[in-house]
C-alpha cells in the first residue's frame, strides 16, 4: 500500500498543495511552522478521519475559510482509489470515493492504514487513560473499518445514558420520584451492554494479539531496560472467564461480555443514580503499561517512555503487517526526539516498509538509510529536490 498522489486546499496552513509520492522513503524537510506536519496530517486524516495533534475539525480548515478539501490517491496491490473529504466544521462532512459520493465518510476507512509516529506519542505513556483508549480504538478501525460504526454507536448511547442518570440525580436531590424513569434506564442499560460488549471484546482480542508485539518491540528498541508488558483492564474484568484479554487466552465473547457488563451495572445503579453518570463500560477501562513490576507512567524515565511509545507504534505496524496489508508508515519529525539507539531501530523498521514518510527539520536528524525523494517545504510551497 502507498500514497501515490496528495492534494489539499485549505487545509491548515495550506491554500494549496500538490504532491507525487513515490513507495520507499520520502523526505519532507522544512523549518519549524512551514507546514510539513500538516501535509502528513492530512493523509492521516484519510486513514482514520482524524488528526494526531486535535480532537475537533475546526483548527484543520484555514483561518477565514469554510472548509478544507483533501484528495488522495491510494495505490493497493495494484489497484488505485482516490479518496475525497470535505472538511466543513460545524456542518456534516462528506467524502467521494473515485469522484463518487458515498453516504458516510466512514465509508472510506480502510483504503488508506497509516501507522504514524509523532512527538505527542509521549502522550500515550505519560498521559490520561483516555489517550490510551483512542490509541486501541484508533487500531481497531485500523484492523477493522467496521469499528468506526461501533465507537459512533456505543458514544450515541452513553450520551443519552448519561443524560438520563444526569435528570435522574437532580430528581433524586430534589426528592421527586419518577418511575418511568427507572423503567427507561433498564432499556438503555440493555444498549449499552450491547454496543459495548461489541468494543470491549474487540479490545480484549487486541491487547491479546498486541502484547507479545509490544514486548518484542521494547526489547528491540531499549535492550536494556526492564521488560516491557501491556495488559487490558477493565472494571468487569472479576466476572469475566480466566485469559480473557491475554495472548494465548480465550477469544472473547460477545455474548459474555455483554452480560458481564449488565451484572456490572446493576451492581453500580445506586451509584451511578447518585452522581449522574455511566460508571461501568469501555469509556472506564484502561490499558495498563508495565516495565518490570512498575506502572510505566509516574515510573519510567524520559528514556523508557519514549521506547514505550516507540513499542506500541511498532507493535502496531507488525501486527497490521501480519495481517496482510501493510501500512504506510509516517515519522513525523521524531528522529530528532530519539537517541542513536532508538533512531537505528526505527530506521531499521522504516527501510522495509512499502512506503515510509518524514518530516524533519533539518536533513541531518534522517538516518542515511532512509534515502529516498527529497522535498523542500518553505514559503507555502513543496517542491522535490
């Protein structure tokens, strides 16, 4: 798989970008602020329609301008799809595929994999539970389109949970009694247990076929250092069967999960009515990263951290590789960030795959191995040198 052409309008910083991408390594150089992220950002975007750097669409769209357009044109064993998204915050975005409308712009998840290694990746050691979470959910759209409609749907239901828990709890403290609302927040307690069993199991079977990935990825990157282990762990996990979650373990159930989480819930429901919110399901759950016998965040050094992040982007990429489509890998500006060490191994990574993108700010901080087309991003322009 590799991106052979990238075209953006008012995206970021840019009025206008044109650009042919070859398979092998191209090399993005420019000084800082002259928008060589924002062009890897984009094909980011393609992949899994949404940025590494926000949560939201507005910051994509040119400052004064209504919308954003970004085309590509994705090259897949020999087959090419060009893929079109509109950007229009505030309003519904829209994608084309081959000039074509499709109905959702999740209908094009899955024509471009993208495995992107970038400075906020510290994030994922160093930071919120949440971090950790988007990172296995961005991975399971990644390994499966289909996860894209799970997430949207397990979101839809917990808002409209959480609004009735909310209402719930102000009548509570106001000591009203409304028992049709007991009666609706079975119903939605039903619906959530069954889009959230649907995520849960999908993550469980990840971490499993993730972990031993990762603690290959940490060796290989800091040999040493103590060794390096992810586990998946969740506020039901006392009710769920032994192995679930770990590699070599049980496949997880739907079906299980689903009522593990009922039982769950009803076990909290005095709580939850309390203070007027979910407190059990996928939104709760944590992924757990180890270094010897110490959470790594708190724990680890500057150092460790940065092979942690480095293991779970690796990680990522084998597994997706292993797979039977192999993405492109993007480096944005992080070979600058890394030791020697940690340079060699990324490189050594990166020189294999079918198309690998960096950005860098000066051409020294690019290992000799990744050579490969060269392109100068200055002035609102890019142009290959």
């Amino acid at each position: 798989m590799h991106v052979r052409h990238l075209q953006v309008a008012d995206f970021r910083s840019w009025e206008q970008a044109d650009l042919e991408l070859e398979p092998g390594a191209s090399v993005l150089v420019g000084a800082n602020g002259q928008g060589k992220t924002n062009l890897v950002e984009a094909i980011g975007y393609v992949a899994t329609l949404g940025s590494h750097r926000v949560a939201a669409d507005l910051p994509l769209v040119r400052q004064g301008c209504a919308r954003a357009i970004i085309r590509t044109a994705v090259v897949n064993d020999g087959r090419e799809l060009t893929v079109e998204l509109e950007i229009t915050p505030g309003k519904a975005n829209r994608a084309r595929i081959n000039r074509g409308p499709v109905p959702r712009p999740r209908d094009v998840l899955g024509i471009l994999r993208t495995v992107l290694f970038a400075p906020e990746d510290l994030s994922l050691v160093r930071g919120d539970p949440g971090e950790r979470r988007r990172f296995l959910d961005d991975l399971l759209v990644l390994r499966a389109p289909r996860y894209a409609g799970v997430r949207a749907d397990y979101d839809r239901v917990l808002r409209q949970r959480n609004a009735l828990l909310k209402s719930s709890a102000a009548n509570r403290r106001a000591r009203r009694t409304d028992p049709d609302a007991l009666a609706t927040l079975d119903v939605w307690d039903n619906h959530l247990a069954a889009h959230g069993a649907q995520l849960l199991a999908a993550r469980l079977d990840l971490v499993a076929d993730l972990a031993p990935r990762v603690a290959d990825a940490y060796a290989g990157v800091a040999p040493e250092s103590r060794p390096a282990r992810v586990a998946y762990r969740s506020k039901i996990e006392d009710t769920l069967p032994e192995g679930y979650g770990k590699h070599g373990g049980e496949r997880a159930d739907v079906e299980v999960v689903a009522d593990a989480l009922l039982a769950r819930m009803a076990v909290r429901r005095d709580l939850e009515l309390e203070r007027g919110v979910s407190l059990v399901g996928p939104q709760r759950d944590e992924l757990d990263l180890v270094l010897g016998d110490a959470p790594a965040k708190g724990y680890a050094s500057h150092g460790e951290s940065w092979s942690f992040a480095l293991a779970l982007r690796l990680a990522s990429y084998e597994l997706l590789k292993d797979e039977g489509s192999e993405p492109v890998l993007v480096l944005d500006d992080v070979f600058a960030e890394l030791d020697r060490r940690r340079r060699q191994r990324l490189a050594e990574v990166a020189v294999g795959a079918e198309q690998v993108l960096v950005t860098a700010a000066v051409e020294e901080d690019v290992p000799t191995e990744l050579a490969g087309a060269r392109y100068a991003v200055a002035d609102g322009e890019v142009r290959r040198v």
